[in-house]
C-alpha cells in the first residue's frame, strides 16, 4: 500500500461541515420516530462517519462526480449539500433537491455532481466507474469518487468495476467505509466484515492491481491527506484507487430503524465523554469522528473549547432552520405522480 | 379455526414445510418483512437453526447456490427480500432454474422456492417497490404462487416446496398485518392451480391477485350499497392458471376488471385480459378494464404514492365503468 | 433508393449517429450478430475506432458504466449480445436507467440505449433464445425499438441514440439477412411512437413487431389467395405505443391477431391484447388471437425448434379463426 | 500456494480418455461442417484441454458432483461419458443424454453428477457451490468439481460464490480453464488474460481466503495428482480450492467456428510436430496435451508406439461408431417440444 503526500486543507470548515451532518442527522431521526408519516419506511444515518465523507470531499474539485448509497444524507452534505434541500428530500418535499421524488434512500443533487443515488448495494460502483470512464472518452481531468459499505464488495458489481477500471486506468476513487469491523475483532486480525472471507479487503483491490489503501476513518485529517493525494494522481492518470474507511459503528446505528441513544449529541460527551449514556461512553472516547476532532483541536491549541461550541451552535441552528424549511414546504400534488417519466426532446 | 396475521400464517407454514421434509432448508432470513414479529418468527428460528443459513449480500451467488442445491434433491426456499433484489439473481432464476427439467427432459428436477415481498410498501421509492411477477410469469418453467390471504399463504407455502418445480413465491409487506382464519386443525393443503371464489356475485367478475384481493373483497363491498353484485375471483397462482374458474365466472358475468398491482404494461392484468379477450370473448359484453399501476416508477411521497397505487377504489371506478 | 440487409441499414445508421454527434460512444462491438459481415461492420470499426470499447464479459459492470457515462452527458450504444445476457444487467437496465430522469424530476437523463438481439435464431437452445422485450416493457421509464425492416431499423438507432431516455434496441438474428429499400439520399429519420401500416387491408388487423413483421406480410400473402384482406400494422417501437394507429386499424377491420416472438404469458402480444380489449372493444368482432411462443423454453433441434416458433402459417390460421 | 501429494493413477486409460475426446471433437467439426442442419449454431470443443478435464475427473468419486460450461463435450466425455450419447445430444437425436433437448451447450448427465449445465459465462460456479452446499447439509462427503474459462472471473457471479465458498468452506473445486494466455506473454508476466487486470488469476482466490494453485494444462500426470490431493483434502472439510489451469490454445480454436487444421489428427504428427501443418508445429511440438502425454510414454518405456497407436486407433473407431450411432438415431417429433415443461406430483 501506497502513502499520500501531505495537502493543506482547512480543518475549521471540516469541522463544520462534520457538525452540520451530525446535527442533520439528529434531525432525521427525529423527525421519523416524532411523526408517523414523514419517513414511512426505514433509512440510515451517517452519524459516525462523517470524517470519511468530509475528509474524501475536501479533495474534490467542482467539477468532480461524486456518487453515494443509502447512507447517502451525510455524503451529500459534506459535498457541499445545503440542509434545507437534503431534510426536504429526505421527508420528501418539492424544495428537496429531487423536489421530493426520492427521498431518504435517492438524495440526488445534480449541481454537485450526485447524478444518480442507487440504494441497491452494488448500484454505484459501475455507475461511478461510468462517469470516470465518460471523463476519459471526453478528454477531462474529472475523477469520480463513490462512497460505498464494504457489504458491496459481497456483491459481484461490485469486482465487475473494479476489473473493469483498472484495465482501463479510470479517474475513479473507489471508497469503502467498512462500519462492520468491532474494533477488538480488528485488531485480532479477524475477518473485516462477518459475510466477506478476506482477511484484508484491500486484499482483494490489490489482487486486481488497485493501489489500495486502508486510512481510519474517524481521522478527518488522515482521510482528507491521503485523498488529497490519490484524488490528484488519479486526474494525471493513475487511478483508480481503493480506499478502505475503518469505522467503528455508532452504537445508534443497529439494525433499520437508528436510535438516538441519550438523546442529541451534548458537547459536554464530547469533552468528557464519561458523562454520556454508558453505551456510548467508548465509542465517544475511541471513536467519535467529531469529538476526536474536537479535543485534538483544543489539544493543539488551534481552537478553544468555546470557538468549538459556537460551530456546534451554529450547526445545530442551521440544522432546526434546515428542518423548520423543510416541514414548511410544500408537499408535491398527488397529480405530479405522473410527471417526468420520459424527458422529451433532445438536451444536446 | 384461529384469527391471525398474513406473516403468522407464512411463518406456520413455512414451520410445517420445514417439519415435513429434512431435505427444505432456508436460505436467508428475512421472511418477515421489515417489521417482522420476533414473536412469529423467532420460534422458527429457533427450532429449525440448523437449516437456516443467512448468506452475504449476493443475491446471484446465493440464489444459484439454492438452484444448485435443488438440483442434488435439497428443497431450498431463498428469503431474497425486497422483489427489486430478484433483479441481481435474474440469471439464475429465469435462465438456469427453469430450464433444468425440461432441458433435461424430466431427467433433473430444480425444486427451489424464491420467496420476495413485492409491490409498493410505502416509502419504499424507486427502487424498492418493484413488483416482479410478470416478468417471471413471461420466463417458461417457474410456477408463480401470488397468495392474497392468511390462510392461502400458509397452504400455498408448502404447495410451492412440494413441488418439484421452481417456484417465485410473491407476498407483500402491506399483507403481513392482514388477519384471517386459519384451520390448525387440518394442514390446510392449497394445491397449485385452484383459483378461490373469494365473493360470489352475478353483475361483474373481479379477478384480483395479491394484495389487490382485500382491496378487491373492500371494493366488492362499497358497489353492493351501488347496487352492483361483483364476483372476486383469486387466481391464488399464476402458474399455473386456473383460466377456467376466470372463464366461468365471466361467463355468468359478462363483465371484467382485472386488478393487479404491477405495472400496467405487459402486467398481470394484462395476461389475464388477453385471456378473456381470447378464450372468453362470447362472453363479454363490455371492455375488461385493467387496474394496475399506471406505468411510472414509484414515487417516495406519500401523495403521489397514494396516486399511483390501484385501491379499492380504482377497482369500484372501473366496475362501474364496465357496468354502465 | 438501395436495397440493403437489415445488418447493412443497422450498421450505417449506427455510423450516422456516430458522425452526428461525439458524445455517441460504443460499448461492446458484437452487433453484427453471430456472423457478422466484416465488409458490413469493418468500415464502422476503421473510422470510430476510439470511440468503440470492448469490456470484459461483465454486462452487469459495462452497463452500469454505461448508464454511469450516460449520466454524464455521453450517449453510449452498449452492445450486450444476445438478449439472455442482458439479464446479468438487470440491476442496472431495469432498476438504474430508468429512475435517473423521473428520480430528479426531469434534472439528470440518461440517454444510453441497450442493443440485444432477441429471440429464436436457430439453435440457441435454452439459454440463447430469449426475447426479454416484454420483461423490458414492465419496466416505466424504458424506450423500446424492434424494428422489422432495414429502412426502420437505420432509422430507429438513430431516434434511440437522439433520445435523451434510456432505450432498449431489440434486433434478431433472423432480420439479419433480411433485405429491403433505404434512402440513402436522406436521413431517414423515424420518429419513436409511430406505427407503420406495412400493407393496407380490410379484413383483419395484423399487429406484428420485429421478426413476426416479414412473417405477417407473408401470412398476408397467403390470407389474400384465401379472399382475406389483411392490413399488418407495426408499431415499430413499443414505448412509446403508437396505440391510435392500432386502434383505427382495429376500429376498420374488427378483427385482430397480434404476433410476437416473445413468449405468449404476460408477453408483448398479450399488452397489445389487453390494450385493445380495453380501448378498441366495441370494434371488434371477434376474439383477439395471439400468435406467440406456447409458454416453453427453447428446446435446441430444429424439429421442436421450429414447432414452437411463431411463423406466418401460425398467424395465417389465426387469422381464418377470426375471420370465420 | 500449496503443493499436493502424490497419487497412482492410470495413465493408459487417461490417455484413452484424451484420445477419445480428441476424436470425438474431430467428428463434432466434421459434423457442423459436412451438414448445414446438424449443428446450426456456433459450438466450441475441447481439443487441446484434454489433460485438465481427465486429470481432474480421474480425482472423483461416482457421487461426486461435475459441472461444466459451453465447453462440455470434453468434460463429460472425460467424467466417464460415453461418445454415443454426447454426439447424438450434440446434434440432438432423442438418443442423446438429454434426448436432444440441450444440444452442443447443455449436454447434462446426470447419472454422472453433471445435473445443469450452463452455456451462460458464470452461471455454473454458484450451482456448483450449490451442489457442495447441499452435500454440506446432508451430511455427505460428496465433492464438486466446476470448470469453467478463464472469462468467468469477469463476471461477478463467480466472486460471489468464491466468497461464500470460502465463508463456509465448502467441497467445492474450481478448475478454471485459462486458455487465454499466449505462452510468450505469460513467461514475459504480461496479464494472464485481455480483459482481466489480475497479474495471476490465483491472486484473486489468494485474496479470498482459498487456497489457490496453478498447473501446467498441458500435463494430465500434474493435473491429476494435484487433484488427487485437492478432492480427498475436499472431503475431509479442507475446501475450496481454486486451480488455474494453463492451456496453450489450440490453433483451431480462434473464434466461434472451429477449424481443423490439416484434417483431423495424425499420429505421425505426434511423433513428429515438423510434419504437420505449420500452424500447428509449435503448438504439437510444446502444448498438445495429447502428443505430450504420448511422446512421454514412450520415453519412459511405458509405452511403445505402436501401443499407443492401437489406443488411438480403438478410440478413433468409438468415435466413428459414435457419430453413426448419433446420426441414425431418431430425431425428436415436433410436437415433443411440449413435453416436461413442468414436473408432475413429487419425487420425494
Ligand atoms: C441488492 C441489494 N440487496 C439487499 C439490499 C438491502 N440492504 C440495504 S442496506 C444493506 C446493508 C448494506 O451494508 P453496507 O454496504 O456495508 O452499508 P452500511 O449500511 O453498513 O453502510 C442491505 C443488505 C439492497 N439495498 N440491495
Ligand atoms: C453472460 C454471458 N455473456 C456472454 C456470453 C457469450 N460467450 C460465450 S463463450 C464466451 C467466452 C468465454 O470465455 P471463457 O470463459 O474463457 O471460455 P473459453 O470459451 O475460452 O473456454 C462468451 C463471451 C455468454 N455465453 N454468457
Ligand atoms: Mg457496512
Ligand atoms: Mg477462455
């Protein structure tokens, strides 16, 4: 495995951004256990990976493709996504950036490059591999990154693209945020994932000539140094590359339906984590991407406690403005079913 | 006689198979739905653990692994989930399970049951909502089992691991909650290929399938207050058809809806319509409605949701329209 | 005017739409068929070389990259073979292209477009016969050309590749060799969603698609010895359905056969069946026959080959059951 | 990779069994070429893999389970399949093993484990795995053996039953047919195959978990003693294997069509390559599993030519006998196509 040159980025913003997704989080899941009818059916939460989807994003330039799953709310977000549009897509408003047609699972977002959002796990990785292969056919520096879970790599679409983008040298950034390792498992060397027989899944990258890499994925540095490096070698043409995300899941984050344990996340956790829910307590301590973040800014002595809480509460406002905007706006006649099924005319 | 849930009667069912015969094992989990009751489903588990194996996210894999198993005589039925997951395993389950027997002249038989919810469940969205069963019903060799009751998912469960045949087993999240009676008493045996009266009546034949026959039995209901006597007849399977009991009742009738939720176009509604318009047409005295899905991908909103899903009341408009 | 084989027309209207936009990308360079003519495809594969790629055989991969590139503004023509293996793509076909465009509202299209050959080319046996078209027709948000003549099949690759939709391009093996006119001094632009009346008549409707296109103008050769005036109508593109110009065919003649090479249940006959039974009921006089395959798999020799195959003799003796 | 032990084998009834699939092939080109309506597709044959499919059939049991591809002839005829039956199924006489449903893509024999076969690329690993699934359940010791080209790691279905292969590690054995590599590009450690970006195939099972090994196509003794091991390590719990077999591809078999070459295959050739075609010199002289097997035999003194000769002459003669066997042999009725769309009542 490879290492990546070291890149400036600006650590206050990530640390918004990462803020801002934590606290739209925390919206959704309330928004869908205090209603019965705004998310009918299940959804997932990015709540503990956020430093994967800021890091990763950081590294993108404007005109770069960017492609996501199911767990889709904070990758668009850390795109750049605005809350208002997300929250109003999620609960299926026409201010939605789908003007509700998708919802939780389908958070599209054209003007950021989110051209497509398959919620079927295996869907983005060739349709991501498309988008860098387009960029090759049309002679662009363009790189497309896909967010995906390591259950794709259980998936045969999943091996189909990545043969297919290293015979071919696609700009194309391949980023597992593998949330299934227990993190004693994983320093035993125990298999990565309880349904994936590798040991290593960069293993099987490799076995395919992938440079692959394995970062931690609750260190939004590490991940935004290493895809500052890879995202730049992959517009001269050395891609693709496969990334492996090692994140210890959010204890809310089991089965379909995410539980806000303890309630929204308190800054006082954060700094002392011992105050928390028990069941929280070692993941706070551990592996919380945002309050790792958090204390080792204060550590360093680049930013103060107090600077830091007044991110959170500006995050937290944008995030109740964000769902004020969102329950405020008009839901979609029920005529409008049957508009845009086919695109008329041609765009060219 | 016992009241009890859709899922209640699928999880007996799918208990007395596997009780049954050793050689049915399951292969995924899932047969409960989103929601599924531990207290339905758990005691299956627990009794039948060792024949239940829960496979990675690799639907074509592990469905041709069910398919290769039946072929050695196991009697595998395959959880595959959501209807639109059927698409990964298309290869297995409409180019290699249905062509074992014949191909092989009766040498070799495939007896695999791949069990998916179908169907709009509400938020699913597009991708998530997807209703396969027309696709299989134009692929030769699966037999197609559509339950729309307690008590016929429960019979029909164990018709379909019977059979020597392979067979796409289609419920519907919405059905689970449905109640109904069920006999304990009897091992209440469906076979394949009966279609069930569910609602006689003398002025219009509704054949309805799935989940469209409690809207059908609700929409019978709101057109007697019309004055409109309507026949509910519940194919129960597809394959094989029971054209006869359809042809029957039309034959009494005159009058046709076909109701079905997949999409319109080359859907259930309209196989069985280009049944009558072919077999049956003597009989007919109006044009045979479809109502179905009206050829659009399933919209996340409630609002459009509701729009574009067929109801009870789909089916009154269009018994009515046929009546006039 | 020149008279040209079907794969002559496909290749040189593959070749305008190539040097009529640069965004039109091949993936996939199988679409001569089996045996493809090189003096017919070389010149294609001389001058747009780089901008043909040949994928691994990985469907499901190439056509996610396809649809993927497609998202991006690239019109890519993926050739997949034969149309059995378009099912290793059916998580992308069906459930990926068409939500792009309806998923957004209208913001993202996804101009790719799907060529397979489909049906029963002789000897393909069980796994290389399958027609999937009516499988594809299930599915909202598809465009779908089957093209029956070199004129239309030119002219229809190039509507497909213009189109900003996802579009499935349906050839057969046996149009192949088939020869007719094209205008080569023209464009010969063909709209999506209209029907073609292929000879005019007065006694019976022939709704024919595809390969059942010559098959039907030869049934109508014969049914006139008989004193039976047939007029063959090909819609020529399935989405959009150029119903209208069915239904006044149907609404003069009063009878219909429709013909299609896919298998009979939940088939294309069977939608066009249904369509009329709802829209066109009170012209008809007689019962809507379907000439389609018997609902069975394709046995390999030719002997059952042939029996279950859809031919002119099949619909000429439909034809005389209606007319009676 | 590991290495296997040694087994006892018979070499002269392998031999038989090469020759006799050589034959029989030579026929199968003369029957699609000498009749317009025998054969009226393409078809593919098994000259010049002869060694990898009776090296790895001599390993099995009579339970075992086999499965095969587009390319079966060979493989069924090296399982023990009568010549008769496999040509009257290839033109599809009622004689045939599947009495002429199949045909050259899906000759099935059940009476020897080989119950579907798939002409689908990746449609047979998962059955297979299937098979060796259900021997697992039941209890047996049964093993099942799969070939399949080198293609087939192209498509995902085979990553998908690799990896549940290896989860639960089944008595599955997955000899993949590598006939895609140039014997020049494979020694200068070019790609192993055009459209595959792994630098060895084994790489890609290594990854997995599954004991990967590679062995020379050419060479029935290597590929039956390393068989021997696998399939008796198989039964005792110790699978999945992966074996990538390397074949030299023989000359005529270049596109969909194939060719013979100089007419069917002359014993002098053998003994002498310069005498033949010049197309084939270098192939009879380095690759020809066949003529390897043959000149080696009468190094060692095993053999005597003229011994060998009479084994080919014999299998020659079955081949012939087969051919007019299968073309005498009644074709099936029209109206039989209709029959055993669907089984009656039940077998248990
Ligand atoms: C083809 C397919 N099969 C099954 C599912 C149901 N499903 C949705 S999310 C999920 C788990 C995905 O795991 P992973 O990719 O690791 O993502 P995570 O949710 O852990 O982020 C499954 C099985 C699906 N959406 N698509
Ligand atoms: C899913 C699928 N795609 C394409 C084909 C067409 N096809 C038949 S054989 C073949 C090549 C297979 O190569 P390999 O697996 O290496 O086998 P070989 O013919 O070299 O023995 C292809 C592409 C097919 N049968 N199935
Ligand atoms: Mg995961
Ligand atoms: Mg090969």
């Amino acid at each position: 495995m490879a290492t990546a040159g070291t890149v400036v980025h600006n650590l206050k913003s990530a640390l918004h951004r990462m803020m801002l997704i934590r606290r739209v989080e925390e919206q959704v899941i309330d928004l869908a256990t205090s209603f019965d009818d705004l998310i009918r059916g299940h959804y997932h939460v990015y709540i503990g990976q956020e430093a994967t989807g800021v890091g990763a994003c950081m590294a993108l330039g404007p005109d770069d493709y960017m492609f996501t799953t199911h767990r889709n709310h904070g990758h668009v977000i850390a795109r750049g996504g605005e809350p208002g549009p997300v929250i109003a897509e999620i609960i299926g408003r026409t201010t939605g950036y789908n003007k509700g047609r998708g919802g939780t699972f389908h958070v599209i977002a054209k003007h950021l490059g989110v051209l497509q959002t398959s919620a079927i796990v295996g869907g983005g990785v060739p349709m991501a591999a498309g988008a860098a292969f387009s960029a090759r056919m049309r002679g662009t520096d363009q790189v497309s990154l896909v967010f995906f879970g390591d259950g794709v790599l259980e998936e045969g679409a999943f091996h189909e693209a990545l043969n297919m983008s290293s015979l071919w040298n696609l700009p194309l950034i391949m980023m597992c945020e593998n949330n299934s390792v227990p993190q004693e498992g994983r320093r035993q060397g125990e298999y990565p994932t309880s349904s994936f027989a590798a040991t290593q899944l960069a293993d099987v990258a490799s076995a395919m000539n992938v440079e692959a890499h394995v970062v931690d994925g609750s260190d939004v540095r590490q991940v935004g140094e290493l895809l500052a490096g890879l995202v730049g070698r992959a517009r001269e043409g050395e891609g693709p590359f496969f990334i492996e995300s090692r994140i210890n899941r959010w204890p809310g984050n089991r089965g379909q339906f995410p539980q806000l344990i303890g309630g929204p996340h308190r800054m006082a956790w954060t700094w002392n984590p011992g105050t928390a829910d028990t069941r929280l307590q070692d993941w706070l301590a551990d592996s919380d991407p945002v309050s790792l973040l958090c204390r080792s800014l204060v550590e360093e002595g680049a930013m103060t406690r107090k600077e830091i809480e007044e991110v959170d509460a500006a995050a937290r406002q944008e995030a109740e403005e964000a769902r004020e905007f969102a329950l405020s706006s008009p839901m979609p006649s029920p005529e409008s079913a049957m508009d845009y099924i086919f695109a008329e005319g041609e765009t060219r | 006689m016992r009241e009890m849930t859709y899922s209640e009667a699928m999880a007996i069912g799918i208990q007395e198979a596997l009780a049954e015969d050793e050689s049915v094992v399951l292969i995924g989990a899932g047969f409960g739905g989103l929601r599924g009751d531990p207290a339905v489903w758990g005691p299956l588990r627990e009794r039948f653990g060792d024949r239940i194996t829960s496979p990675p996210i690799a639907e074509l894999g592990y469905c041709g692994i069910a398919v290769g198993a039946a072929l050695t005589g196991l009697r595998p039925i395959v959880a595959i989930g959501t209807g639109a997951f059927s698409f990964e395993a298309f290869p297995q389950i409409a180019n290699e399970a249905p062509q074992a027997y014949y191909g092989t002249r009766g040498q070799v038989t495939c007896p695999v049951v791949f069990h998916m919810r179908a169907g709009i469940r509400g938020a699913g969205a597009l991708q998530h909502s997807i209703a396969p069963q027309a696709m299989y019903w134009n692929t030769p060799g699966l037999e197609i089992c559509v339950p729309g009751s307690p008590a016929d998912v429960r019979g029909l469960i164990k018709a379909a691991v019977r059979s020597n045949n392979p067979t796409i087993f289609i419920d519907h999240e919405r059905l689970h909650p449905l109640v109904g009676e069920v006999d304990e008493s009897t091992g209440g045996d469906i076979p394949l290929g009966v279609a069930d009266v569910k609602r006689e009546g003398s002025d219009v034949t509704i054949v309805a399938t799935s989940i469209m026959v409690p809207r059908a039995l609700e929409a019978a209901e709101t057109l007697a207050g019309q004055g409109i006597d309507a026949e509910v007849v519940d194919p129960r399977t597809l394959v094989p058809l029971d054209t006869e009991a359809i042809l029957r009742s039309v034959a009494r009738t005159g009058r046709v809806v076909v109701a079905d939720e997949t999409q319109k176009s080359c859907g259930v509604a309209s196989e069985i319509a280009a049944t009558i318009a072919e077999e049956g047409f003597e009989s007919l005295r109006a044009p045979i409605k479809r109502v179905a899905i009206p050829n659009v991908p399933i919209p996340y909103h409630q609002a459009e949701e509701d729009y574009i899903t067929p109801t009870a009341r789909h089916i009154v408009e269009a018994a009515e329209a046929v009546c006039r």
